[in-house]
C-alpha cells in the first residue's frame, strides 16, 4: 500500500519524507487555508516547493466547478511539476474533465467520492486515483471502512486500473484497516503515520537491552 501524507505543512512533508516510506502528497484548499497560503502564485508556489521534497505524486485541487474552467485550471496545474496530479470533485462536469485529462495523460485524482456509484463513475472516465472519504463516512455513523472493501470489490470485477486512495483517514487503525482490505494507496496525517511504529514492548525491551548491556559493559 503506497503511503501518502494529507498535509500542506512542508516541515510535516520534510519529516514524513525523511522517514523513507513516503509515496506522495495530497492536499486540498481547506489544507491549503490551514498553512496561510493563499493568492493564485503563493499557491502555485506551493505545489512546486512540494514537489521538490517528495519523489511521488502531489495531489492539486482544481478551484473551478465548470468543465473549461476545471480544464484551464488542471492544465497550468499539471504544467507547473510532472509530480502534479489533478484533483478533480465528483460532479458532472468533474467526471467529463477527468476524461479530458486522462485522455491527454495527465493525472487526476478524483475527490469527495462517498459511495460505490461514483466510484465506479470516476474509474469509468480513467481516473488515475479515487478518493473515498473514510472518516467523513464514519462521522456521519457510516462504515468507511466497508466503501473501501465494496469499491475494491467492483473494481476487481471488471479489472479497472484506478487505483483506490482511502481520503479522510484520521487515526493509526484506518491505516491498518485500509491495507487489510486492499487499498492501494492511503492518504492521512503524519501522527496516524508515526503511529504505526508504537507498541510498549518495543520501548521496554530496548530498554531492557540496553540496561543489561550496560551491566555487562561498565
Ligand atoms: C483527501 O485528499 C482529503 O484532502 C482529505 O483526506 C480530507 O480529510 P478530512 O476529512 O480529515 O478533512
């Protein structure tokens, strides 16, 4: 399961890359807001400094919701990095834009995606990636987790190549869920990342390995 970062903080990208593990990047406006990074090229900017940390695909939302504007704006997006991948949203003229990519090789990643129908939809138009938003689900008192499993399922059917990136994974156990079930990609936070390397008797035994080389060593 490839391993993404859902931030737009670059210290956290800094960290998660060092780490050696990272695959990619995925941001999104209200990420965006979050860091103080607003104006068309403090934005544009942004992307690039991005794409010059990671060695993998950095996700960048299109602003537009109509069909030539998501185009104009995917494609000065796709044109600032190779690394850039187009987030598109799950509307109409979200989906047509994203056959328009896919046909010109350009990447997308389609986003807010929240039920297996639009799934398959976006697989339908060649998105590279879809984004089921798994904590959303489950604010909502829904199985996230389930979206995922059936989502896997449809596109195992018929063999479509989109690759499923679990969104909206908010704690450690999503990203030990989401690989059970055959993700192929998750995208979450860097202290649900960190996570991952915690259990106590790691820290005791090392602990105990060291005390008991020290008594051997003095
Ligand atoms: C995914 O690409 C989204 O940016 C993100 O995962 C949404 O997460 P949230 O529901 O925690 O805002």
């Amino acid at each position: 399961m490839k391993f993404f970062i859902d931030t737009a903080n670059l210290e956290q990208i800094k960290e998660a890359q060092a780490l050696g593990i990272l695959d990619g990047v995925t941001t999104n406006p209200s990420l965006m807001a979050k860091e103080g990074i607003t104006g068309k090229e403090n934005i544009l900017n942004h992307y690039k400094a991005i794409c010059e940390i990671v060695d993998g695909d950095v996700s960048a939302e299109v602003i537009a919701t109509d069909y030539e504007g998501m185009i104009k704006e995917g494609l000065e997006l796709a044109n600032l990095h190779p690394q850039i991948v187009v987030k598109v949203p799950m509307i109409k003229d979200g989906l047509k834009a994203i056959k328009y990519f896919t046909d010109n090789d350009i990447k997308t990643n389609c986003t807010l995606v929240f039920s297996v129908g639009q799934a398959l939809m976006a697989a339908k138009a060649g998105a590279t990636y879809v984004s089921p938003f798994i904590g959303r689900l489950d604010d909502v008192s829904t199985d996230g987790l389930n979206l995922i499993e059936e989502i896997r399922l449809v596109y195992d059917n018929y063999g479509f190549q989109t690759q499923i990136l679990a969104a909206s994974v908010r704690h450690t156990m999503h990203i030990v869920d989401c690989a059970k079930v055959g993700s192929d990609v998750m995208t979450g936070p860097l202290s649900a990342i960190l996570g991952l390397l915690k259990h106590p008797l790691t820290d005791i035994g090392l602990a105990q390995f060291l005390a008991d080389y020290q008594k051997g060593n003095k």
